[in-house]
C-alpha cells in the first residue's frame, strides 16, 4: 500500500440479499489513521459494510478498497491488516478464553505470547482458563475485543463494540481506541460516547448514505 | 499448517469436553446391531455372513451422515463463521481440520463396531478378512469425511439442512458402499479371497484422492459469501 | 436492450433446430429401413441406436454443465450459471430417457424390467439420484450468487462421480456380458452400416439436445430480463 492510497475506499457499492438491497451504491473514503463511526438505526446496512470491509462478505456492484488493495480479489492480502469485531464475540462457547484466543492468534499469524497481552488490555488476565461459555456477555465482548486486536491490526473493524460492556471494559475500549494509531470504524448507537476520541461521522439509512 | 493443527486442535477439544457426537455414534452402531440381530431372528442371519457384511457397511454410512450432520454446528449456532473467514488463514485448513476430526471420529467408532459385528453375526471360519475389512473402513472413512466435510459447509447456511445433506451425499456413497462391500465379501469365502482385492482397495483410493482434491479445491467456494 | 429485434440471419436456436429435423429424419429413416436385422438379437435391438447415443449424450450434457460450472466459479458471470444449469436440466430428460429405453431393451431382449447386474443402468440410477438431488439444492437456495456458486460446486463433484460410478460399479458387479458390449479395445464391434447410423443416430440426438439447450437458455434470459425491468420499475417508483 502507498502512502497515498486511502485506508478504506468504497465507490458505488452495492450488495443484495434476496431482493433487497442491504447496501446502495454506497462510495465514502477513509484515510489512514481517521476514526469514523457509522451512525443509522437497524438495517442501515452497517453490519453489512463492515463484514465486506471485513473480507467476509463479497460487494454485488461497485468498487472496494482496503489499504490500496481492491476486494474481493486481493482478500488474502487484507485479512491480515483489519481487526473485525462482530455483532456475535464469535468465540467458541466450549473453549476457554485463552484457548479461544490461541486458535485466534494460530489463524491470524500472531505470535502465542500476544494472547496473554490481549488478555491483560481487555482486563480478562485472570480468567484466561475459564470457559468462554461461563463468561458473562460483558466478559465475552471484552474478550472479542482481544481477539480483534490479537494480531495488532492496521484497521479496526468494530460493530457496536459498546454492546453489553460494563464501565471497567467502556473505558479500557476507549483507552484501546485512543492507543491505537491505525484507522477505526466503529458502528455504534451511541455516537456521543466517542466524541472525546475525535472521530468523523458517517451516516447510513436503508443502504444509502444519509 | 499452524492453522490447521490449531483447527483440529479445537475440534478434538470441543469433542472430548462436549462429548455428544461420539456417543450419539456408538449408541446408533450399538442399537443398529443389536435392531438387526434379533430383528432378524435366532441363530443363522439369512443370508449368512454376506449380508452381515453388507449390512455392517450399511450402518457405517448411516453412522457417517450423524457426523456430517452435525459438522460446522458450533460454527453455525454461535456465528463464528465470521470469525474464522475474516483471519488470513487458508479455508482449505478449515476443511482438512474437520476432515480429520470427522475421520478420526469415524476410526473410533467402528474400533467399537467391528469387534461388535464379530461377535454378533458371524460363525468360524466364515468371516471376512479382517485386515481387508480395517484397510476398507478406513479409507472409505477417509472419502466421507473429505466429501461429507465439504458438503456440510456448503449445506451450512441452506435452510433444509438436515434433509439435504444426506440426499446430497447418497449418490456419492453408492459407488463407494457398492465398491466396499463387494470387496470385504469377496475375502470370505477362499475360491475368491484375494480375487481382485488389490483393485478394490484401489478404487477407494482413487475415490479419495479424486475427492480429496475437490474437497480442497472447492471448499473455499463454498464458505465465501 | 431490445427485446424482440429482428435479425438478418437466423439465430442459433433455429439453426440448431433445423439440423436437428434433418439429423432426425436421417436417423429413424437408417435406424428402421437402412440398417441389417442383428443375427443375435433380432429386430429389437435396435434400440440399441437410441439407447447408447442418448446415453452419450447425457454424459456429454453433464461434461459441459460442470465445464460451464467451472467457468461459472472463476469469472462469476451470472450467465454461466444459467449455461451449467441449463444442461443439467436437459441431463434429467435425457437420463431419464437412457433410463427408459435401457429398460425396454432389457424387457425385449431378456423379460425383465430391470436387472441389478446390469452396471450401465445401475450408474445412470446413482447419476439420475445426483440429478434430483442437485435440484433439491437449487430449490432450497435463494436465487442468486450463493445458489449459483453451490449449484457450480455440486456439479463440479458430479463429473467427479460419473468415473468413480462407472469404474465403481463395474468391479462390483463383474458381469459386463449381459450388457452386449459393442465397444471395446479393438474399435468398434459393428459392421460397416451399424457404425453408420450409429453415427448418425449419436449426431442427433447431440443436436437435439444442443436446440433444447439453446432453446431453454434463451427463454431463461428472457425471465431474467423481465425480472431485471421490474426491479428497475419498482426502483424507480
């Protein structure tokens, strides 16, 4: 990736499922190190923008970018630079926290000794050989969290991460933000809550930018 | 590699501390036979011991779909998809790990079925050869699991999944039951033991190595969205 | 996009059809009046000029469905999809016939309906389960890439299965002699004439099936077409 290249370039992008069009011709451009969050209620078409940006969904139409590299053709050379959070902590429920995450660092690249590091950003140290299932959901989330920022990723990908953390775990996830001198984009409900973090609004409503 | 030992990893571990599908497996081997034992009555099966070789490879691929079936569950119950399809890991190692968990769970249970169906149905000095029988078993336990893994991905996010995939996977295990049995029946009695084994087993063989490359091939085409 | 224009020349469906009239002709007119009687099996044996060239055909149908998937996965080309299914549609048709003639030669030729050792019928049963249980999956995904992209790999694994089926079953039944064996090492084991109008017979039946193919996907495009303009008309209200 050149320095020039935007970290984020979507031009006219559009994704369907079924009939309906989650996504419409949607083009916005992220530059390295920015903080966007993506505002609109339920439907918006948030969650879907992520999970392509993610690698993980494929865009019906248009152009997408990230880091110089046009989805969904260079996908390979994408997954290691973004660090995506989910709606679900996708964590295996019979795996303990730091068993999820050495699956998590084996699959991405990271070094067996960033999982213990993880644990400690996100405050779960102490419960790395507890079940993920025995966890509460707050507890979950801080550890989809670590799993994000396993492999210290360039972008982050975070849908509604405030979802379900209690106070201790909203301010080590601002304090992560705040560290973390790659691009974010965060979809969120509470856009209030991320204004100390200087960040740029980006609005969707039914797949269209608002 | 790492990916994929890390993969197999978490699916022996969920396995062994779950411990729901191996069971489930033992539990339909042990009723099937002990259903076909009595239900077909006395002493002597009809039929003998072909039959009872044909029926225990009956049972081998009924035992196989509760497998498949249940592949990719926790992936799919808890959305974990995402989480594994959005690291830069290979999706073939994701394919090659459950492949061999599935295999490995297929192996064990028949360790259990075989010495069963031994003592079940047949007589001395009628029975298949047993070294023909483990060499069958296991390298149609192989193609199951290569085929029957990638399948179940694909079946993953299709509404009627629990009826599709056996019907998917029949016509595919027609050649290889068809194969397989004809095969471990030829070894038992002595004017066609050794007629043709080597051919068989090669078949299986080929069965597996054709699939095995499909599997690797396709599977990432299967879990893209 | 104009539907409906009228060309100078006349397109391929029209071509293929008249081809295949002609080829038709030629053939039943070989089959029943040019052809000798067979000494072994008499005046009914020349179902056998239906029978094979249908079953050819299948294959050939299968072949270039999962050719068409392949190119389907590699380009995404939404027309691909339609150029895989299409013929795998057409295979159940003329699966089912290969079925049906198969079985009426048996009858004729040795009074049963159906014979278990018979390795062509039993591979066309295991290709006509996979032919049902492809459209099984087709019906049960919505339309669109994700169907098209698992309709492409199941047939990819189809042409995979029809060498395992036929080797497969041939080892297991071992009794190839029932089903006369015309083919084999040495070329063909026909006379002069037979050779002929098998030839023709096997051309005719692959134009027919390239004029239903032709046929099918243009009517296809035209659903599609029309379901594109009422996307666009609804967008637009």
């Amino acid at each position: 990736m050149s320095s020039s290249d935007p970290a984020i370039r979507c031009d006219a992008v559009s994704r369907r499922y079924g009939e309906r069009l989650a996504l419409d011709r949607v083009s916005l451009e992220v530059q390295p190190g920015e903080r966007v969050l993506l505002t609109g209620g339920n439907g918006a078409g948030k969650t879907t923008l992520l999970r392509m940006l993610a690698t993980v969904l494929r865009p019906h139409e248009g152009a997408l970018a990230v880091a110089g590299h046009p989805l969904p053709r260079e996908a390979r050379r994408v997954r290691p630079l973004v660090g995506y959070l989910g709606h679900e902590p996708l964590v295996y429920p019979g795996l303990t926290a730091g068993e999820n995450l050495e699956l998590y660092a084996a699959l991405q690249g990271a070094a067996p000794d960033r999982v213990g590091a993880a644990l400690e950003l996100v405050g779960l140290e102490r419960r790395r050989g507890d079940l993920a299932s025995n966890l509460s959901r707050g507890m979950r989330q801080r550890l989809a969290l670590a799993r994000a920022v396993l492999h210290r990723p360039r972008i982050l990908l975070l849908d509604e991460p405030t979802t379900g953390l209690d106070d201790d775990g909203r301010e080590r996830l601002r304090g992560l933000l705040a560290a973390h001198d790659g691009t974010a984009v965060i979809s969120t409900h509470e856009p209030e809550w991320f204004a100390p973090l200087h960040v740029r609004r980006i609005a969707l409503a039914e797949g269209r930018l608002a | 590699m790492r990916a994929y030992r890390a993969l197999l990893r978490k699916d022996l571990l969920l396995e062994w501390r779950g411990r729901e599908l191996v069971p489930a497996m033992l539990a339909f081997v042990l009723g099937a036979m002990v259903l076909v034992r009595f239900g077909l009555g006395g002493e002597t099966l009809a039929g003998g011991t072909r039959a009872a070789t044909g029926l225990l490879w009956v049972i081998v691929v009924f035992t196989s779909m509760l497998a498949l079936v249940r592949s990719f569950a926790q992936e799919r119950e808890h959305g974990i998809w995402d989480g594994l399809l959005s690291t830069p890991a290979d999706r073939s190692a994701i394919w090659a790990a459950r492949a061999t968990a599935t295999f490995l769970f297929l192996a064990l249970t028949q360790v259990v079925a075989v010495p069963l169906f031994w003592l079940f149905f047949l007589q001395e000095g009628r029975s298949p050869s047993l070294g023909v029988l483990v060499a069958a078993l296991l390298l149609a336990d192989l193609g199951v699991a290569m085929l029957g893994s990638l399948l179940a991905g694909l079946a993953t996010h299709v509404r009627a999944r629990e009826v599709l995939l056996p019907v998917m996977f029949l016509p595919f295990m027609l050649p290889l039951v068809t194969v397989a049995v004809r095969l471990t029946v030829d070894t038992i009695s002595p004017q066609t033991r050794g007629f043709h084994t080597s051919q068989g087993l090669g078949f299986l063989a080929l069965y597996d190595t054709i699939f095995g490359l499909l599997g690797w091939a396709l599977f990432e085409f299967v879990v893209e969205d | 996009m104009v539907i409906g224009s009228r060309r100078a020349r006349p397109d391929g469906a029209t071509v293929a059809a008249t081809a295949t009239a002609v080829l038709m002709a030629l053939a039943l007119g070989m089959i029943f009046f040019y052809v000798p009687t067979d000494v072994d099996q008499g005046y009914s044996q020349r179902i056998f000029y239906f029978h094979v060239p249908i079953a050819l055909t299948t294959y050939t149908l299968f072949l270039w469905s999962a050719l068409n998937a392949a190119r389907y996965l590699w380009r995404r080309d939404p027309s691909l999809d339609l150029k895989s299914y299409v013929p795998m549609h057409l295979g159940v048709i003329f699966g089912s016939l290969t079925l049906a003639t198969g079985s009426l030669w048996a009858r004729i030729s040795w009074g049963t309906w159906w014979f278990w050792g018979d390795t062509q019928l039993t591979t066309f049963l295991i290709i006509f389960l996979f032919n049902c249980a492809y459209f099984m999956l087709r019906f049960s995904v919505e339309p669109g890439e994700r169907r098209a992209t698992y309709s492409a790999v199941y047939a990819l694994l189809g042409v995979g299965l029809i060498p395992l089926s036929v080797i497969g079953v041939r080892f297991a039944q071992r009794n190839e002699l029932i089903h006369p064996i015309t083919f084999n090492s040495n070329g063909a084991n026909m006379d002069g004439s037979m050779f002929l109008t098998f030839l023709v017979a096997l051309a005719a039946m692959l134009s027919l099936a390239v004029t239903m193919y032709l046929v099918e996907l243009r009517g296809k495009r035209i659903d599609d077409r029309i379901r594109a303009i009422r996307r666009l008309a609804e967008a637009r209200t």
